[in-house]
C-alpha cells in the first residue's frame, strides 16, 4: 500500500528551484563557507522510484548519491560530509520521512528529512537540532 501511494505521488524526476536557509543548516553540519558557497549556487535533480520492495533515490548535483532502501528498515548512510549514519525511512500520512542518526563515534548530527507534495511541488524539509532547511523542487 505504502509503495503504490509513493509511486503515484512522490515518484519521479524533480527539479530543485529553491533552497530556504541552507546556508545555517550547512553551518550546523560543520561544512566550511566555500563548501556553502558551491553547494548553495548548483542546481540538484532528485530521482524517485519504487523498485520491488524498495524505494530508490538518485540525488544529482554537487554531491551526488543513490540509495535504495526498504520502509521501515534501518539501512547505513551518510551525511553531506560522508559522516557514517543509520537511517530509517518511513512513509506516514502522505509524507517520506527519513530519520537518521550518527554511529558510534561519527561526527554527523541526528537529522529528520521529510518530503511531501504540495500542490505541484515536492517539499524537502531537512532538520537538524534547531536547524530547518527547506528545499523545493518542481516534476520535470
């Protein structure tokens, strides 16, 4: 169920057209002011898909990265730094939500993405203590 209502609703190409406070979220995760910089000036495509049993998603743009992950299992990941986490995803209320933490001795930051649809747009909030940023993309 959860799959076929991400494949109708969340699942394709999208466009990045906006990003809201990513200058401080990119600061709260330790990443230096050229760094900042580039990554606030690229645009970024996202791709996503429903694979069999999993949810894939192909992010590209200054740090590329492809991901494929079952719902509700806890899978290994990175931050932007490449700062080992582990991720659950979850799908609830209309809304993709991954919620990730550090391993042991990894110096990321526990972080919540949360991706919806808003009308014609796919909302992206990313947080990170008192940090949100907000990214918004438009189907390609």
């Amino acid at each position: 169920m959860a799959l076929a209502e991400i494949g109708s609703s969340i699942a394709g190409t999208w466009v990045l057209v906006k990003n809201e406070n990513m200058d401080d979220y990119l600061k709260e995760i330790g990443v230096n002011f050229v760094l900042r910089k580039i990554a606030a000036a690229a645009s970024s495509t996202m791709i996503i898909s429903v694979e069999g049993d999993q949810v894939r998603i192909i992010t590209k743009g200054p740090k590329d990265s492809d991901t494929s992950f079952k719902l509700g299992e806890e899978v290994e990941s990175n931050d932007p730094q490449d700062n080992p986490m582990k991720a659950i995803v979850t799908w609830e209320d209309g809304k993709l939500i991954t919620a990730a933490k550090p391993t042991e001795g990894s110096k990321a930051k526990a972080t919540r993405v949360e991706r919806r649809i808003e009308g014609d747009q796919l909302i992206m909030d990313v947080s990170v203590n008192a940090v949100m940023m907000r990214r918004i993309w438009k189907k390609k």
